[in-house]
C-alpha cells in the first residue's frame, strides 16, 4: 500500500482579509467613541437645562410671593408698557438674570441699568455659589460661577375667556430662559403659569 501525501494548503487569514476586519472594526470603535462624545455633552448641557428650569420657576415665585405680600397690586403685575395695564413693573424683552433689586422681585427695572443687571448688594448678576476647598457654601467663602450665559423674558398676558375677550382676574406669566449651549447652540426652557387677582 503506497501512502500518498497531500500537499498542505496555506492555512489562516490572508492581509487583505485582516485588513478589511480591522477596517470594520475601527468604523465600529469610532462610532461607539462618538456616540460617547454626544452623550458627555448631553449629560454636561442636562445640568444648564436644570438651571433654567429653576430660574424660570424663581422668576413665577418671586411673582406669586409679591402678590400675595402685597408688595405688587394686580394693577402692576403686568409688563411695561403693555396694554394689559398702565403701571406694569416687569421689563419686557429678554433681560440678563440679575437679582432681585430694592423691590425684592424678579425681573422689575430696578433690577437693571439699561441691559446689564444694576449691580451692588441685592441687583448683581446671578451666579451659582459652589463649595470652597474644604466643603464650605456660603456667600463670602464659596465659588461664584456666574449666569452669564443666561437670559430671561417675562411676558404677561390676558387669558382669554371663549368669547375672546380677556377675563379680568385672570393673567398668564410665561418666563423663558435662554441660554447658550456650546456646539448645540441656544436652548430654552419656558415655564407657563396662571396667576388670579386673589392669593
């Protein structure tokens, strides 16, 4: 019996076979690496939109809170210059996010000088106050990281019964807040609430 011996045939991958499944694995990791990316810049833009959500629900309480003090008469809780009523103390249009000046409220032109925010103990512009080195928060010892990207409207409005015409105890505030976003652009948050003539 004669045994015959096969030539053995090259086994294994060829380069070209190689290459073309590191070429589709790289397309793989790159993809994964940038949808990473765009997820570390959502998470870092979740905490302006949580800051604008709070600024807008600041601007709705330092309202409410006047009108139920007394500090503003429903004939003030309107915007200036606003046909709704003639002595309104809100600054229409988008303004910096400023304390709250003399007044105690929100958004009313004591809180400004011209565009900028008036400044001083109580007026300043709005900041975040982060802890010092050793945990620390309070206003003269901690990190101010300041709002400036920020920008808020107060518009108030009639609401309108079925007929169309504006109920009288009744007004709308929406408070937008804008700000900047880096490669998102600008963003917004709107906060809609009701406010009547009575607390």
């Amino acid at each position: 019996m004669r045994i015959r011996k096969l030539a053995s045939l090259p086994s294994g991958f060829t380069l070209t076979e190689t290459m073309i499944a590191l070429a589709v694995l790289m397309i793989g990791v790159l993809g994964l690496a940038a949808v990473l990316a765009d997820g570390m810049a959502y998470m870092g833009m979740s905490q302006y939109d949580y800051i604008a959500q709070q600024k807008a629900a600041e601007a709705v309480e330092s309202i409410f809170t006047a009108r139920d003090i007394g500090q503003a008469t429903w004939s003030t809780i309107c915007n200036q210059s606003s046909s709704l009523c003639s002595s309104g103390i809100f600054v229409g249009g988008a303004t910096p996010l400023c304390g709250q000046g003399l007044d105690g409220i929100l958004g009313t032109a004591d809180d400004f000088n011209g565009t900028a925010c008036a400044g001083g103990p109580l007026a300043a512009p709005d900041a975040l106050i982060l802890p010092n080195g050793s945990g620390v928060v309070n206003s003269t010892s901690g990190t101010l990281v300041p709002l400036s990207n920020f920008n808020r409207t107060i518009t108030i409005t009639p609401v309108l019964d079925s007929g169309g015409n504006p109920i009288a105890n009744l007004r709308q505030i929406q408070v937008t807040v804008t700000y900047a976003s880096g490669r998102f652009g600008n963003r917004s948050y709107t906060l809609t609430a009701y406010i009547s003539n009575f607390s």
